[in-house]
C-alpha cells in the first residue's frame, strides 16, 4: 500500500475562499480551576465552592456561545 498520492511538496496553498476567525471567542472559553477538598474541610462549604465553579464554568459557556453568534452573524453579513 502507497500513501504517496497523500504527501505534499511544500507548504499548502492558502484558500482564496478561507476566512481567518479571530480566537476571541476560543479566549472566553476558560477551564475553571476544582476547588480544593479535603476531609477536614466542611462538607457544605465544598458544595458550595463547587457550586460557585459550576457558575463560573456555565457564564464562560454562555459568553462563548454569545460570542461565537455575533461571529456567525457578522461573517454572513461580509465583515468580520
């Protein structure tokens, strides 16, 4: 078996179609760091820490998604 036809001389050429989407609304998407949890540590307030991470972690989300709409929208409109 040949994987010859798959290899590229060189670097591609860039797509004349492509669109560079600019990484702001990947930037948004921010991991949330674990509460610390130990076994001394009161249950609830555990609970409560992650709640609060699970809040922060939901808002990046949703800004993402915002974000990523309103690129959406001015890419259809022809401006970025």
């Amino acid at each position: 078996m040949s994987l010859a036809a798959c290899s590229t001389s060189g670097a591609p050429s860039p797509d004349k179609s492509a669109v560079m989407i600019p990484r702001d609304c990947e930037n948004l998407a921010e991991n949330v760091d674990d509460p610390d949890v130990s076994k001394t540590k009161d249950p609830k307030l555990s609970v409560g820490e992650y709640a609060v991470a699970l809040g922060e972690a939901n808002d990046n989300l949703d800004a993402t998604r915002e974000c990523q709409a309103g690129q959406r929208k001015r890419l259809a409109k022809g401006s970025r």
